[in-house]
C-alpha cells in the first residue's frame, strides 16, 4: 500500500492475519514515525509516573516523612544559593501541608494506577489491539482537555510541553481508532 493511503486511514487489504476460530481480520496500519515517537514519549512519561507513584507509596509504608526530608534539603540548597527557585518552592510544600505519609500513600497509589492504565494503553495502541485502541481514543482526549483545563488556569512551561505531548498523543491515537473504523 502507499503511503498516501495508509495517511488518510485506508487498511492495507494484503495484511491479514487470522483471527479467532479461524476467521480471518483486517491489521491496522502502522502509525507513521513521527506519531510513534509521541506514543513512546507518552509511554516513558507514563512510565516515570509509575516509579514516582511506587516511591511515594514506599516512602509512605516505610513512615519515611519526605515533607521533612525535602525540606530539610531545600534549607540546606538556599543556604547554599538564596535564590534557588526548586528549593523556594520545595519550602511552600511544606508550609502548605500538601505531603503527610498517609497523604503521600493516597497520592503515590493514584498516580502508580493513572501512570499504569496510560501505559497500558499506549502499548495496546502501539501494538494496534483494536478494542484498546478505541478505549485510548476517548481517555487521551479526556486527558488532553483536561489538561488544557489546568493549563489556562495554571499555565507553566512544563505544563504547555506536557498539554502539547497529551494533544499530540491523542491526535494519533484518534487517528488510529478512525482506521480501525
């Protein structure tokens, strides 16, 4: 097939493998690079949620207090440089009272489960498993706009970078769902 067919969604009609009880099905067309390298980003990002999810959850089951902790280092580091922006903002988490362990054990499972199912579904897209492929059409446009919603009411770079890649990603993955029809 050419590639101006597999750009605007059509199924390569020679690529069949077959399916359950000996039926025969349609594969989806691979996504182009550029849209491989936006699931793979999304997917190291998701795995990275996962590990800050598993050692905030650790943290918190071994009563290791990291509010104290970080703030502890965040004194040292604006010793060492008063304007240290990390460490300005590493005290207002502490004055805030955002971290407990049972907060960080609330926190940390939420995260490791919403990094998990992204990633999961990031490899269903990358490995074009049709059902998962639609179920991460809706959930990456949930994400994105939700995103964005955070976005105009805090906007920082990392989060217009974050944003970008989530509209990215959901861009691809609704075009992959339009393939499989």
């Amino acid at each position: 097939m050419s590639s101006l067919g597999r750009a605007v969604g059509q199924y390569d009609r020679s690529d069949r493998t077959s399916g359950p009880a000996g039926r025969r099905q349609l594969t989806l067309a691979e996504p182009g690079t550029g849209g491989r390298i936006l699931l793979w980003g999304k997917l190291a990002y998701s795995a990275l949620e996962v590990v800050a999810g598993a050692v905030l959850v650790v943290f918190a089951i071994v009563h290791l207090d990291l509010a104290a902790t970080l703030h502890r280092a965040a004194l040292r580091e604006l010793a060492e440089d008063p304007g240290d922006f990390t460490a300005r903002h590493l005290l207002d988490l502490r004055s805030a009272g955002t971290l407990h362990p049972r907060r960080e054990a609330e926190v940390g499972a939420g995260v490791l489960v919403y990094g998990a199912v992204k990633a999961a579904l990031v490899v269903a897209v990358l490995r074009r498993s049709r059902r998962f492929v639609r179920i991460g059409a809706v959930a990456f446009v949930a994400i994105a706009a939700a995103g964005l919603v955070v976005l105009v009411r805090r906007p920082t770079p990392a989060g217009l970078a974050l944003g970008a890649l989530d509209i990215a990603v959901a861009a691809v993955v609704v075009r992959e769902a339009r393939r499989v029809g």
